[in-house]
C-alpha cells in the first residue's frame, strides 16, 4: 500500500483539511499520514479561531513518520506562520521525497485570509521552489505566486465546493505514488474529482431550522425570560454557536433578538391598555419600575410614560 504525507491543519468539520485528505487518499487505496500545522475551531458558519501548532512539534511530527515510514509524496496545506514554514521546509530539504504538492490554504470558505503577507513571501521563496505541483484557485495565484512562472500550477475554478481542492491535491497525490506520470497523475485525479461532484453531499448547517426554533422560543417565553443562556439551553445548543446563527442569518444578536421582542410586546401594551408602568413592567419581570425604565429608554428613546403620551 502506497504512502502519503500530509502537512496541514485540521478541520473539525471534515469537510477540509487532513480529516479531507484522508478520506480521500483511503478512498483510493492510498495510506494517509499526517502532520498537523493548526487546529481550527469551526463549523458550518465558519472558522471562530485557530491554535496553531509550535514549530518543533510540527518538525517532530514529520521526523518521525519521515524516518520511519519514508512517503515518497508529501502533500502541504495550511501554514500560517514563518517558524512553521521553515521547520517544513528544512525537513524536506534533508528528506528530498520524489514529489512535493502545495495546495496553499489562503482563503477561507467565508473569504478570510488565513495567513499574513509576510508567511505569503517567505513562501513564495522558500516553499515553492521544491514543490512538484501546486493547485490553486485563479484568485489565489497572484498572492501566492508573484512574478514566479517557474512553477507547475494546477488552476481549479474560483467557486469550488469546500475541501475541492483538497481532494483534488490528494488524489494526484495518490496517483503519483502509484508511478503514474504527473500528466496522467492529473488526469486520474480530475476525473476522480468530477465524480465525486456529482455525488457531493457535504454536512448540512441545521442552522435556519435552529433560527426559527430560537424566534419560536422567545416567542413563548419573553415575558419570564431574557437570559440567551435560557434560550441556549432549550435548543440544546452553546451560547456561541446561537450567536453565529442569529448573526449569519439575520445581522443581529440572540439578546438584540430578545429585547426587539420584549420592546415590541412592551409598545403594544403601553398603547392598548390602561395598566400602569409599574403593573407593566411586574407582567415582564424587571425588578423594578426603574429597571423597565432604563431598559425601554435604551431601546426606543423614550421613557414609558413618553412613549404612552405620544402614541
């Protein structure tokens, strides 16, 4: 069985990065080993933040499978910082493996850039030149690339899926391990690819059917509760994560959801009943006339006893 070295960050989605790879290079009979450069925390919406792995301990990664295992093709994702490249760089320069792919994560799904213009340079000097092929998207190969035309380049199409060209990177990369020329390592590789398309069924964000869930909930429960921990926990979900729903979905936050709701309810009451400001603002649980107050004025920029006289 053929042997494979990826050197990239993780994706707990698995839609990109080494949990990518692998399932690729397994799916064509190849055998995945990795080195991890970074640690992503994200799902569907995006990634949130990064923990990238120290220099050394990416070396030591690739040192031990390296000594032990020898891939002749190493495949490169994620770098985003300078010592990380130079620990990678020096390690395939004593190693020499027959074939060295870069599929340069420059991007994000959201269109993020994940690594500086600095790390961008020093790529462009110091990775480049070993690489056997590089595989890009068109709108990556000026930042990535500049006036170098020495370079084998692979473009693939600037509105691919999520993960694409990692499964394209990998699958060339199992070709070539195979003693397949470049030509027909490409080749293979592309009609792998194609295929796969037609059959992509990535994992699906719940996170619309979540929103209306949330809105649903604070519906109910308003009055009694305006705490987004609350709601959170309702829907069995972080805080967080009802955060980036909300946002992605509607510009505005899970709090700025419950006051607009509260505030609505609020309006209603002070233009349709006789209660007082003090009966109205017990019914929706502030602890005092005061506190409901401060909350309405924050809200409207009127104080209850203004906005009653003007409606």
């Amino acid at each position: 069985m053929t042997t494979i070295l990826t050197i990239t960050g993780s994706d707990s989605t698995g839609g990109s990065g080494v949990q990518a790879d692998i399932k690729t290079i397994s799916a064509l009979g190849g055998y995945a080993l990795s080195a991890i450069t970074s640690i992503t925390i994200q799902n569907t919406l995006g990634i949130q933040a990064f923990y990238d792995i120290p220099a050394e301990t990416v070396k030591g990664q690739m040192e031990a499978i390296i000594n032990d295992m020898q891939p002749d093709v190493v495949k490169i994702g994620m770098i985003r910082n300078i010592s990380t490249l130079q620990a990678i760089v020096g390690e395939l320069i004593q190693y020499r493996p027959q074939y060295i792919l870069y599929d340069p994560i420059v991007y994000s799904s959201n269109g993020d850039q994940l690594m500086s213009n600095d790390v961008i340079l020093q790529i462009r000097h110091l990775l480049l030149p070993l690489c056997s092929i590089v595989i890009m998207r068109k709108n990556e190969s000026e930042l990535i690339l500049g006036k170098n035309s020495s370079v084998h380049v692979l473009y693939l199409d600037d509105h691919q899926i999520h993960g694409q060209t990692n499964a394209f990177s990998s699958a060339i990369a199992v070709y070539l391990s195979r003693g397949l020329s470049e030509e027909e390592a490409v080749r293979e590789a592309r009609d792998y690819i194609n295929l796969q398309v037609s059959r992509a069924q990535g994992p699906q964000s719940r996170s619309t059917e979540l929103y209306n869930e949330f809105v649903d909930t604070v519906a109910r429960h308003f009055q009694t509760n305006s705490d987004v921990a609350f709601y959170a926990n309702c829907l069995n979900v972080s805080s967080r994560y009802l955060a980036q729903v909300t946002h992605r979905i509607s510009g505005k936050s899970p709090k700025n959801i419950i006051d607009k709701t509260v505030t609505d309810a609020i309006e209603m009451e002070l233009k349709t009943t006789r209660k007082t400001i003090q009966e109205i603002a017990y019914d929706f649980h502030f602890l005092s006339q005061a506190h409901f107050t401060k909350f309405f004025k924050k809200q409207t920029g009127l104080t209850p006893v203004a906005y009653r006289k003007a409606h």
